[in-house]
C-alpha cells in the first residue's frame, strides 16, 4: 500500500503540521494491485479495480523538518 510522506513542523506538544506550501510525497510500494503505485496497469478501471486493487493508501509517513516553540493548533484549541 502506497504511503504520502508528509514533511512538517514539530510542536511542542509532539504533533506534526504539514508546512503550508509544501507538497506531498508517494513512497510507492510497487504493488502492481495499488491504484496509487506506478505499476498499476492504466488497463485497469471500473469494477475490476474496485473490487480487487488497493483503494486507500496506507497511513502517511511524517517527515518532521523544523521544530516550533508552540503547540499545534488542535492542541492549542483544546487548552482554550
């Protein structure tokens, strides 16, 4: 299952935030039944797909790049 690899900004609550502006990665599994990987046949479509290639993609891979020194904004939200 192909995977996004997300580079972000640590907080100091631990959670990572995608950096605004930047764009996602594909670690790409080479699974020929992933939609998303580059060896799905573009032949396959409709039902067949459906029904027997991976649909979702698997959890994101975070990639923390800067440490900031504040909580996130969920966490910032909650502690309101």
């Amino acid at each position: 299952m192909c995977q996004e690899i997300l580079s972000g900004n640590v907080h100091t609550c631990g959670h990572v935030s995608a950096q605004p502006g930047s764009n996602a990665l594909l670690n790409d599994c080479f699974n020929a039944r992933c939609r998303y990987s580059e060896r799905h046949p573009s032949t396959c479509s409709g039902f067949e797909c459906s029904s027997q290639c991976a649909q979702h993609m698997g959890s994101p891979i975070l990639n923390p790049t800067d440490r900031v020194p504040y909580p996130c904004h969920s966490c910032s939200d909650a502690a309101r």
